[in-house]
C-alpha cells in the first residue's frame, strides 16, 4: 500500500525514512533488501536506520556525502541521514580526484561515507569512513520537515561543470504520489524490485529505491549491472519489477526468456531506446517495456508510456497525473521547408510544474522554477495529435547550418538505422558524427543520410571511433567528445 492510506496526521511528515518505519510496525518480518547473501527486514532495517541517525547527530553533521555502491550500508547511511534530519549527497564512488573534490568542496559536505577509491580520491578534504557510523542505541530523534532538504543531487555533468539539485522530501514523495494515481496500480507490497541503477542518480535512487520504500515492496541490491548475472538474480528472486536503461534492455534481450519469466514491470529511461531491443524483450518476457522521460531536478519522472493508451516507437509517453508540461513554441523550426517538420508538429522546449520539482541550484536555488512554478528542462519534443509526446533534442544540442535548426537526435536516428551501427552520436558546430560500426564505410553512410536527410542535416565529418565516452546511466558524453 502507498502512505496515502495510513491518514492525514501521518501524511503530513512523511518522508522515505519514515516510510521505512511504518513498513517495520506494519509488516516487521517482511523481506526489506537482498544484498549478495545478506538479508534484512524492515524491522532490522528501521533499527540499523535510528542507530545510524544517533550516531550521525552525534557527529554533530550536516550534509553526508555517500560514495558508495548499491548495497546495505548505501540504504542505511541514506535513510540514516533523514532520520536525523540532514542533507544527503550522494557521490558517484567511481569519480576521481578532481571530480570528487568538486562535489564535497562545492556541497560542504562534513563527512564523507565512502569506498576505499572515493575516501582516497577524497584526499583528506573531509572525515571520511568506510562504513556508516552506528551508534550502541538509538537516541532521540528529530521530527523531520517534509519541505526540508533531503538531496543534494549532482547533474551529471554531460556539459559543464556538475551542479547540485535541491530536492525536499516533499518532492521525492510527490513523485511516488504522482505515480501512484495511475491506473491500475503500477506496484504493490508484493512486488519484488531489482536495485542495479546506480543509487547515486536520481532515477536509481527515486524511481528505484524510493518506490520500493513507498510501496514496502523487497528490493535485491546489485553493485554492478552484469547482463548474465542480473537475470539470474531476476530468475532466483522472482524479481517483478525492473528499472533500467537502453543498454540493460538490449542484453537482456539476448538472455534465456526462461530467466526473465517472472518479470510484470520494465520501465526504461536516460536515452532512447531501440524499438526492435523493445520488441525482443517483450517477446522473451511477454511484457512491454515502457519508457519514461524525466531529470534530477524534478526528482525524477516526467512522462512515462504508463499514462499514455499506448506504447508508441519513439515516444516519452504522456505527463503522469499532477505533473503540468507545456511546449514553448520559441525553438519550434519553420514550417516553410517541405524537409522539416510540418506545423501540427513543431517543436517546442519541454517546461513542466508540479511538487515534484526542485528549490533550484545548490546553494542560492538559482536557476530554480518561476515564481509561477514553471520550470524549463532545455529539453525540445513534440506532441502528436493524440498529446504524446517525443523528443527532438537538447536546446544546447541545437546545431544551426544556413538559419536552418539540425536537431541531431533526428541525424542519429537515421543513422543508427544503418546495419552495421552499434551506436552513434552527433555534435555541432557544423554536423560532425561520432559512429561506432564494424564494416561500414563513410561512403555508405553518406549514402543514406542523403537518402533520408535534408541536405543541410547531413553530416559534414563522419569520425569513426571504437566507443563513445558514457555517464554513469549511459548517457553518451558530447562534451568530451567535442573537447577532443
């Protein structure tokens, strides 16, 4: 069952650590998490959770930086920090030096819980520990702000330097909230929910783990995504519930159907995902995969196909209910040329409001939503005629040729459809694609970009290279691509 159930007073100050609380009072026995061969209930977990939250407040800490992988003592520090009433900043353990640095001196963390590599590449700018502190008992604990800050979230830095998002309880909750006003319901207790994603990323952390908290549901916490090994783990677990990326997808796809049986549930977002690996999965598991658009700052989802009649190729889905988006027409392209859009379906940047959203940018909330709650993504889509939605690209994406738009998610597409393309990304100023292919030439591709590319769309530069550079949840790089 959701917190909405559970009556006014308790829905007030709800937040995710207190929702671990009521799943102990109410279901104490029930399986919280599988970490490798640990186990632990909810009534173990809410234990560990007040201890960890003492010996936190003990500390006398403000802002907790973890720097750690999927596992129990991620969980614990996470929830632990709330309990207390502190802000989390959840690091990407595998960063370096410098990118670590930056975080925890841009965040003013005061305490670091890390690996071994992040307390190392930490270089002494903080107290840093290597398991979460525990203290002998639980102490008294503060009552939590719904509206208080839980999460420093740092933007994945694909352009520029990382910023941190601010993100009150309230708006991690609101997102489930949302989510949950889908009809038929999207989970439940008994949903069991594989935990891959990187926890220190927004659609790891909210869409994963904070729905499993919200729904009381098991989670099976998996450091590393392995295609072979997370289907067993889908397969020993009975896992109902997965949450990933394009490339999760793709390999399952070519894993025994028998592994992914149990599977009820497949959201996949962070990049487009192929209709034929769609296609492949639905055909192993019986089941779609629906796709879902959304970014740290609005904690996270957006659109999903969940709210749409149908699951359409290429489609983000429709807003999910108590999320407002509207499509500024100030980057829409002219209608004029017979090679581009046609009016009824000019693009515009994607602006959303809705409580899920955050304050803004660490520390001031600059660049934060409008006094009116609007809130521009610098994302650019489309609706069609039935109001689903569809990306085109990135407004700083945008590349310009003659006072002609080149959205270059439209070039890679094309591209991308060429045998032989394992993957491909394009980039301005003028149309240069990065292509990763075995036996295909730059003449074949030319070929088929002017066979279905606008002469101004078609890439001036084609660079032929073994991979392309990736984030943590597989978006492709493009900064590091053109600095080099």
């Amino acid at each position: 069952m959701g917190f909405t159930e559970w009556g006014d007073e308790y829905n007030s100050r709800v937040n995710l650590a207190t929702l671990l609380r009521r799943h102990a009072e109410a279901n104490p026995d029930h399986l919280a998490f599988h970490a490798g061969i640990k186990t632990c209930t909810w009534s173990e977990m809410d234990q560990l959770v007040d201890k960890a939250a003492t010996a936190l407040l003990q500390r006398g800490a403000t802002r907790v930086a973890i720097a750690l992988p999927n596992d129990m003592d991620f969980v614990i520090t996470l929830l632990g920090t709330w309990r207390a009433g502190l802000t989390a900043v959840p690091v990407n353990p595998g960063f370096t030096a410098r990118e670590m640095r930056h975080v925890l001196c841009d965040s003013r963390a005061d305490l670091l819980v890390g690996t071994q590599q992040a307390v190392e590449a930490a270089a002494g700018e903080v107290t840093a520990l290597l398991s979460p502190p525990l203290a002998d008992k639980a102490g008294d604990l503060p009552e939590v702000d719904p509206h208080g800050l839980a999460l420093l979230l740092y933007t994945s830095g694909t352009e520029g330097a990382p910023k941190g998002a601010m993100l009150t309880h309230r708006a991690l909750i609101a997102n489930h909230e949302q989510l949950a006003r889908l009809q038929p319901p999207i989970m439940s207790a008994d949903d069991v929910v594989l935990l891959v994603l990187p926890m220190f990323h927004a659609y790891g952390l909210n869409t994963g783990l904070g729905a499993m908290l919200y729904y009381g549901a098991t989670g099976i916490l998996e450091a590393e995504f392995d295609p072979v090994g997370t289907a067993g783990l889908i397969a020993l677990h009975r896992v109902t519930v997965a949450v990933g990326v394009p490339a999760m997808y793709q390999a399952w796809a070519a894993c025994s159907p028998e592994l992914l049986r149990s599977l009820r549930l497949a959201v996949c977002g962070a990049a487009p995902l192929d209709p034929e690996v769609a296609q492949a999965f639905t055909e192993a598991t019986g089941h779609p995969v629906h796709i879902g658009y959304g970014l740290t700052e609005t904690a996270p989802v957006v659109t999903s196909t969940l709210a749409s009649a149908s699951i359409k190729p290429g489609s983000i889905g429709r807003p999910i209910p108590g999320v407002e988006v509207r499509l500024s027409n100030a980057y829409g392209v002219a209608a004029e040329d017979d090679d581009l859009l046609p009016a009824a379906e000019d693009p515009g940047e994607i602006v959303v409001r809705g409580e899920n959203l955050f304050l803004g940018y660490w520390p001031d909330k600059h660049g934060g939503p409008a006094h009116d709650g609007w809130w521009p993504t610098g994302d650019v889509a489309y609706a069609d005629a039935d109001g689903d939605l569809f990306i085109v690209d990135r407004i700083g994406e945008l590349i310009i040729v003659n006072g002609f738009n080149v959205y270059p998610a439209e070039v890679e597409l094309v591209i991308a459809g060429y045998p032989g393309v394992a993957e491909v990304a394009v980039t301005g100023p003028s149309v240069t694609a990065y292509v990763v292919a075995e036996g295909v030439t730059e003449a074949e591709l030319s070929a088929h970009c002017e066979a279905n590319l606008a002469r101004f769309k078609r890439p001036s530069t084609y660079v032929f290279v073994s991979e392309l550079p990736h984030s943590a949840i597989g978006k492709v790089r493009k900064k590091m691509l053109r600095d080099e």
